[in-house]
C-alpha cells in the first residue's frame, strides 16, 4: 500500500470536482485508492509518458486512467516518491487537457 501525495494542481482539481461533481467525484477518488492500493492494477491501464515531460520530476511518469467510456473521462500523471512508499499525483483532470507544467 502506498501513500498518496498531492500536488497542488491535482489537489486544487480534485477538490473543485469534490464541490461541482459529488457522484463523479466518489468514482474518481475510488479509482485513486486502487492507485494506492496496487500501481500495477490492469484496470487504471497506467502507461509511460512519453516525450519531452517523461522525466520532468526526476522519475519516470505515469498516466492512469481514472474514468473510462465517458466523455472528458478522468486521467491523472502520477511517479512514485518522493520517498519510498509514497506516490504523486502530479495532475488529474478530464483528457485530454494535460499540462505538466509546475506550479
């Protein structure tokens, strides 16, 4: 089991969906418990990113998927750490509006 830490960008997400969204936000936050809970479950379909942002936080970056079959559906960009144990959720949001950018 791992523990998640939130960046900024993804905790200010996450709390917007949490007030604009009840129902869509209880999926969401379940799907990132199973994040927690096994990095490597089939059904986030967590895959490398690729390109120029790929190594921008000194690890490797994650996409999960955390909504499927339905529009504007939920991802988020995730790398382990900063200390073992731990995973951070750089962003979430609806696809495909990714920008990796710091805060």
């Amino acid at each position: 089991m791992f523990t998640l830490i939130y960046a900024p960008k993804a905790a200010k997400a996450l709390a917007h969906l949490r007030s604009t969204d009840a129902r869509r936000h209880r999926k969401v936050a379940a799907r990132l418990a199973n994040l927690a809970a096994d990095p490597r479950d089939p059904s986030l379909n967590n895959h490398p990113v690729q390109g120029a942002d790929a190594t921008a936080w000194g690890s490797q970056l994650w996409f999960a998927y955390l909504e499927t079959s339905t529009p504007a559906a939920w991802r988020a960009v995730w790398a382990y750490g900063p200390d073992r144990g731990q995973i951070s959720v750089l962003w979430a949001g609806p696809h495909p509006s990714v920008d990796l950018a710091r805060d």
